[in-house]
C-alpha cells in the first residue's frame, strides 16, 4: 500500500507543526509515494514506529493514498502488517541494517553528493555535516534529492533504506 503526504502533511512538515513526534516526523518523511507502507514501516521499525503511529498520522488527515481517500488501516494483517498495538517486531528482523549501520555508510555519500554542488549546495552541506543520525539524514534526504536529481540521489537512496 503506497501512502503520501496530503496538502495538510505537507504543511505540517514545512511548519514543523506539532502534530509530529520526532520519530513519526522521520517515519513520516518516507511516505513519498514510491516506498509502500511496510517497507516505511519496515526502515523506521528500529524507532519504534508502529502501524498505530501510521494511523495516528492518517487520522490527523496528514497521509492519504494517491488517489486522495483515506485508506483503512483497520485490518493491518491484509496488508501483511503487524497488528495493532503488536509494534513491528516482525519487520525488524527483516529490515536489514541497523539505522546506525545506514548512517555510517550514507553519511559520506551525502557529504560527497552536496560538496560537489558548490556554493549552490554550501548550506545544505553544512547541514549534511551536522547530521549526527540516521534520522538527521532521513530529514535532509528529500532536500538533497530536490538539488541534485533523482538520478545522483539514487545512491543515497538506497545506502538509507536499502
């Protein structure tokens, strides 16, 4: 199931509205309409994000499913997902890395990536370099791709979720 950002997510993302824990911002961060639902669930299982934090993030009208309606989540085992209240347990073991493991082998790819932009990218490097988690670089992520194109973010892509 592909989620996205509503007009409302977007918002609340740009404003850094309240609405969000820290960890449900990165969690929240993912759902770009390309990763589905597990494999979102599936990156930010080691924070502890669960289906009910999806649901929370869908009942504030944040995520929505591309076509605008809003999905049922009622029935998580349909879609292969832990129930609610279970924690994604069974995803963790599956979700390879360790979110230290994706920081230590994306950091340098992302420094490298905005380095090479100049003076274009001198402030979004700086904040590369201050990126001191997985989740930090998880929150530049869509910054960097915007600047450089999907075709040289793709190696960021995937040392961050695989």
């Amino acid at each position: 199931m592909l989620l996205v950002k509503t007009p409302a997510g977007h918002l609340a993302l740009k404003d850094r509205h309240g609405m969000l824990t820290s960890r449900q911002r990165s969690a929240f961060i993912l759902f770009d309409g390309k990763r589905t639902l597990a494999q979102v669930l599936s990156a930010t299982a080691a924070m502890g994000i669960a289906v009910d934090d999806v649901r929370a993030m869908v009942g504030q009208g944040l995520l929505a499913l591309p076509d605008g309606t809003v999905p049922d989540l009622s029935n998580a085992a349909a879609y292969g997902l832990p129930a609610a209240g279970e924690g994604a347990a069974g995803l963790v073991a599956n979700s390879g890395p360790s979110p230290t493991e994706r920081y230590k082998a994306a950091y340098p790819i992302a420094t490298e990536i905005t380095a090479s932009l100049g003076l274009r990218g001198f402030r979004l490097n700086l904040a590369v370099e201050g990126a001191q988690s997985f989740e930090d670089l998880v929150e530049l992520a869509p910054k960097i791709r915007e600047l450089v194109g999907d075709e040289k973010y793709r190696r960021l892509d995937r040392a961050l979720f695989g």
